[in-house]
C-alpha cells in the first residue's frame, strides 16, 4: 500500500504484484471517496461535498484550487435534509444567504468550455431564486447567472460580453418542492444547454464570450438582491473549466476528490 497526501487529501492505493490497482481510497476529514474523476485537473471549485455536521457554518473548496468561501447570512450545513450519499446539504433561508468566492481566473471562463452542476432542492417554486452568480451584483461587470425564475416557472442563463450587455434566456421547467433535482449548465461549443437530471431542458442557448469580470463569484444569492436568494438546499456543487461533462442522472455522491 502507498500513501500520498496532496493539497490535504490522503490517497492509498492497494495494488496486486502484478501492479494492477484495484483499490484506491481518498480521504478528507472523515469521508472516504472510492471514485475517480477523469476532469479532475478542470476542476476549479467543489464546495459542499464533504459532509460537515449539522449547523456548522465554515465551507471548504474540495478543488485543487483551494479557494477561501465566506459564508454570508445564516447559510449553514444541514443534516435533515441530503442527497442519496450524502449526510448533509447546505441550507440557504432565502433572506440573503450565500456563499461567497474571491474573484478569480478560474471563474472567467471566457469563450471556452464549462459545466456548473449542483442537487438542489426548492422550500418554495413561488419566488426567482439565484444559482450561480458571477458579476451580475454590479450592473457594468456582468458576466454570467443561472438562476430560477417563478414566471414561466423556467430557468435561466444570463450572459454578458461586455459587462452591461444582458443576453438572458428562460427555459421553461416546472419543479416541485421537496425534491432534489441534478442540475446541470454548461457551455459545449458555440452552445450553452441546461439539463435535469440527465434531461436536456429546452433548445440549445446561443453561447457569447463572457465578459472577464473582476467581481466576486455569489453561489446562491446576489448582494444586489437579497430577497432573491436560494431557498431550499444544495448538495455538492462542481464548476469544471474548460469541459463541457456529458449530462447523465445524478452521479454517486460524495463527488470524487481526484
């Protein structure tokens, strides 16, 4: 057996003498990921996925990047609410919780590829929600927000080449409550496409150069609109740069950490 311990995380891997792994374990505090992600090094952020203590309040990027989050508000990890796999999701009240990131290249993703993915789960459909959230707090450093809008009931993508430009597009989706939905936007091509659980929602979206923002990433909310934050839960949320992942059902949870 050998041991490698990178950025934190704990690897051991059991080989037979003919060298042929057929184990391999990966630990972060106390959870243990038996899988492997072949877009590991595209990876620049997983926030949520390891299964904290009910009310705890501090949040760790799983991602070789290792950004700092800020908790805003009363956003905290909850044990009575999870998706198959996991123990714990993150609770927003829907009152300007969030989750905040520094701004960073890894969140300009410009005119290339990229896949946002996250389980959420709705308290109430009744009211526009926010997701993802990157410049559109600051009406001239837009450059891309998911959210969920209750007219249509639809979602959305909203993107900006220039910072003040606004191109969004709804697709029509009519969640229920108490149910966790795998969410998954990405950009594959000339094309950003949103799907449900492995379902593609809608035609395709036509895809712009982002604008290169220099605001800070907002998962769930946006300072500009408290009222407009999640309300429900999110498991683990994945943003891989520069790959658009194939939509498919909700993957086994805890993601892989490598």
């Amino acid at each position: 057996m050998t041991v490698k311990t990178i950025n934190g995380i704990a690897t051991a891997s059991i080989k037979t003498a003919m060298g042929v792994a057929v184990a391999s374990i990966k630990t972060w505090g106390a959870e243990s990921y038996a899988a492997s992600d072949p877009n590991w090094a595209s990876v620049v952020l997983l926030a949520g996925n390891d299964n904290k203590a009910d009310a705890t309040t501090a949040f760790d990027d799983q991602s070789a990047s290792n950004h700092t989050l800020t908790a805003v508000a009363q956003v905290q990890y909850d044990t009575a609410q999870a998706p198959t796999g996991m123990t714990s999701s993150i609770l927003f009240d829907g009152s300007g919780d969030r989750i905040d990131a520094a701004n960073h290249a890894n969140w300009q993703f410009s005119s290339g590829d990229w896949t946002v993915e996250i389980p959420i789960r709705f308290v109430s459909t009744a009211s526009d929600r926010t997701i993802y959230n990157f410049g559109y707090q600051n009406n001239v450093a837009r450059s891309l927000v998911i959210y969920y809008s209750a007219t249509g009931p639809s979602l959305h993508v909203a993107q900006s080449t220039d910072g003040t430009a606004n191109s969004d597009v709804a697709r029509t989706w009519s969640p229920s409550i108490d149910t966790w939905y795998w969410l998954q936007v990405r950009r594959s091509g000339a094309s950003v496409q949103i799907a449900i659980d492995g379902t593609q929602v809608g035609a395709d979206i036509s895809a712009v150069t982002l604008y290169a923002s220099a605001e800070t990433l907002q998962l769930a909310g946006t300072s500009s609109a408290a009222g407009n934050t999640w309300n429900g839960w999110f498991g683990p949320l994945r943003v891989t740069k520069g790959v658009a992942r194939a939509f498919g059902a909700m993957p086994s949870l805890p993601l892989p950490i490598d």
